[in-house]
C-alpha cells in the first residue's frame, strides 16, 4: 500500500471524530477576587471580539 493511500486511509477513518465535536462550546470555572476568595453569585457574559455582540446565559 503507497503512502498516499494510508494517508486517505487514515483521514477517512478519523472523519467521524472531527464531525462528533459539539456545536456550542463549554466554559466552565470559578470567579475569584484578587486574593483568590470565591465571589458567589456572579453573572459573567461572553463576547467576541469581531462582533462585539455579547452573549450571557441570565
């Protein structure tokens, strides 16, 4: 077998987990002040950069 052939081979075989990532990422964490004490009740919001649009789960 060529070493092009393994290579189709190989991305074929690994399509499927490519493809099996999820749609919306997770982020997942824990707000501190500056001495590292939790800070409970905190709402945090998400924004891109290009867009400037905000995103916030509240």
């Amino acid at each position: 077998m060529t070493r092009s052939a393994r290579f189709v081979l190989a991305a074929l075989a690994l399509a499927p987990l490519a493809l099996a990532q999820p749609s919306r990422p997770t982020l997942t964490g824990h707000v501190v002040d500056s001495e590292g004490a939790p800070i409970t009740g905190a709402h945090v919001s998400i924004a891109t950069a290009a867009v400037k649009e905000g995103v916030s789960p509240y």
